[in-house]
C-alpha cells in the first residue's frame, strides 16, 4: 500500500511500520524495539472509522477459500494427504491457463484450492527462499480468500488508497468476479477477494479444462469427522507484527480481538476476528526482534528458518481424541501429544509438518461453554513443541 493508515500513523510516530529501515535511517544500532497492544489497540478505532468513511464497511465477509501452492509432483500427495488427515474431500479438477487446480471441501469450512503453477513467473518465491524452504521454492499458503459484496466498488475504494493487486484489473469469470493483493512485505501473504454471480462454489469456468482426478478416501470414521478450518496462524518477524494486523484491517472487516504473551519463549500469538465468523486470522511474532539462533525463541527462529509465512491451519474436531488415535495409528507424526482437557476448556495438537506444503496441522477442540479461544498454558505448550522444526 502506497498511502495507509499505517503510513500516516508511522509519521506521527504512534507506531513503527518497517523498524529495520527506521533504524537504518536513523544510524542506531543499540535501540531495545518491544511489543505492547497499546498502538494497536488505539490504531483500531481509526480503522474502524475509515472503513465508514470510504464506504468498505459491509463490503467483505468471512472467509471463502484458502489457496495453497505446491511444487507439481507435490500437488497430487498433497491432495491425498489432507483427505487422509482431515474431513476435506475432492469435488473437482481442472487445468487454467497458469495453474492445476483442484478444489477441496467440507460443508461449514471455507474451500482449499490446491494449486500447481504449470509454468512463468511466481510473486511469491521470494519469500521462499530461506534455510528449511528453499528445497520447496514454490510451496506456501499463498492466498486467503474472502467473500465481497460489491468487488466493482471494493477494487475502486482500495486502488484509489494505493493498494496494490496482482493484476490491473478484476479478473471476471464465468461463476465470479476476482481481484488479489501483491504478496504483503509484512506477511508473505496475498489477500483475495471473490464475489459470486452465480452458482457459488463452482471455480470451473468454461475456458478452463475438467481432469479426471479420483482419490480413495479412507475409511477413518473419527477423521471424516474433522471439521471446518477454525483459524490459520501466520508467523512475521517482531517488528511487522502491528502493520501486519493493521494491513489485514485495512483490507478486511477483521479486527484485532486479543493476544496472549509468552514472555520465555518471546512470543506472541494476536487474534483478529470478525463479527458473526467462523473463522479467526491468528499472527504470530517475536515480542522483541530476532538476534540468533540460541537465543530467540521458537517464533522467531520460524521465521528465520522458513520465512514469514503461514505456519499452521488449524480444525475444529469434535471427536479430537478418536481422531489423534486414528492419526497416530496412520503413522502420523506430531510435535506433541493432545494437551488441554474438557476443565480447562480445550484440547489442541499440532502434526509435524506435511512433507508436501510445509504446514503444520491443528486440531482443536473446544468443549461446552468454553467462552475463549485459546489458553496460555496451551499457547505456551503449542509455541514450545514448534521449536522441534
């Protein structure tokens, strides 16, 4: 984004959107740069007003679909993974002028679109390219997807702030209307936006090519039972976590609801949500800046490692205890056993991650009334199991 509130609040020094090139500038090398809500908690209200002013308010929703890129001998055992290990099946295949598409789904989740380039250039690879990635260069969560009512009048609002999309206009497809970010400097992530014309959840158009793509699906009772997408958790360095979540405000209708620190492992995990959803946008970050191997926590050895990128996607699961069985009993490896119980409100666990997408998988359950999100004991135990990548 050319113009943002992000910009405007990094002149009046409210916030510091880019520390790195602010340091730089200023020739300091010894400045200790700390985490606080403060900024962002008074930087949400202006976001708030700003929607109503310039007409976003109401115009998107939760989220539709999540697209995710493999390299193309990886697209196939991806797809046949996640049907293995979670309630997603296949409902359709087909080649587009740039991509190899396949659609996943579960009733009540957004969509999975797993894609493959067949081909020219990728924005994304520069994020790609770390220590414990680069053998993938084309592999990531690239895109979150998101419901918009009026995307003539999104794509006007948004160009005219300066934000900038992958292509100069609205893609226009026979089922929907389509536009999306460039990756953002502070995420590695795309935003998209789809508004439906007609028969919703068909991504098929008539220039594109049906394939004739079958999976068996397993017999695993518990599994086929793994729910909709709950939340996916997005790792950035300690200094872009506010203008992370701030960008994600500002082209959503998400807003940042809470965070939880783990101060012994300099982490924190932020929450943003919208009203009404069922999904939840989770970022992750260092509570101060990365510094070495040894000495700078799970999080920001993550990035370090990866890159900023999206680390886990997380699903609801009723029978969770079934289901880590049904897992472990699929040779399934895990960074650690289910913690949490039916008292403290939660039970979670995160798989190793997959070999084909680099993600990790959740699997969360909440039980009863539990009026929470998450637990810091859990956060805590969770954050320290990742430090095994």
């Amino acid at each position: 984004m050319e113009r943002s509130i992000c910009d405007d609040l990094m002149e009046d020094h409210i916030i510091s959107c880019d520390i790195d090139e602010i340091l730089q500038k200023k020739n300091i090398d010894n400045v200790v740069f700390q985490n606080t809500d403060e900024a962002l908690r008074r930087v949400m209200g202006i976001i708030k007003e700003s929607r109503k002013q310039t007409g976003l308010t109401g115009l998107v929703g939760d989220l539709e679909c999540v697209i995710i890129n493999t390299e193309e001998e990886r697209q196939k055992p991806a797809i046949s993974e996640l049907m293995g290990n979670t309630g997603l099946s296949l409902c359709g295949s087909f080649v587009e002028p740039d991509h190899r598409t396949a659609v996943m789904r579960r009733q009540g989740s957004a969509d999975f679109i797993i894609r493959s380039r067949k081909g020219g250039g990728n924005p994304f690879l520069p994020n790609n390219i770390h220590p414990k990635s680069q053998h993938l260069p084309n592999t990531r969560l690239e895109t979150f997807v998101f419901g918009v009512k009026d995307i003539d009048r999104y794509f006007e609002i948004q160009n005219g702030r300066g934000v900038h999309f992958m292509t100069e206009d609205i893609v226009r497809k026979d089922n929907y209307s389509f536009i999306q970010t460039v990756p953002s400097s502070y995420t590695g992530n795309s935003i998209g936006f789809i508004q439906w014309h007609q028969n919703r959840g068909d991504y098929i158009s008539s220039d594109d090519t049906a394939l004739e793509w079958s999976f068996d699906e397993p017999d695993l009772p518990a599994i086929r039972k793994v729910g909709g997408l709950d939340h996916a958790a997005t790792r950035v360095h300690a200094e872009h976590r506010d203008p992370a979540i701030i960008e994600f405000m500002e082209l959503t209708e998400y807003d940042f609801d809470f965070a939880i620190y783990v101060k012994m492992m300099n982490s924190i995990t932020n929450v943003a949500r919208i009203s009404g959803g069922r999904y939840a946008q989770v970022f992750t970050s260092g509570i101060s800046p990365f510094r070495d191997l040894s000495s700078s926590g799970p999080t920001e050895k993550f990035v370090y490692n990866y890159g900023k990128r999206v680390h886990h996607i997380a699903f609801d699961t009723p029978n969770i205890e079934d289901a880590f069985i049904e897992l472990k009993e699929r040779a399934q490896g895990f960074l650690i056993d289910l913690i949490g119980s039916p008292k403290e409100g939660l039970k979670q666990t995160f798989t190793v991650p997959s070999k084909n997408t680099l993600l990790v998988n959740e699997y969360i359950h909440r039980y009863g009334d539990f009026d929470g999100f998450f637990t810091r004991s859990n956060v805590t135990l969770l954050t320290e199991a990742t430090d095994q990548q």
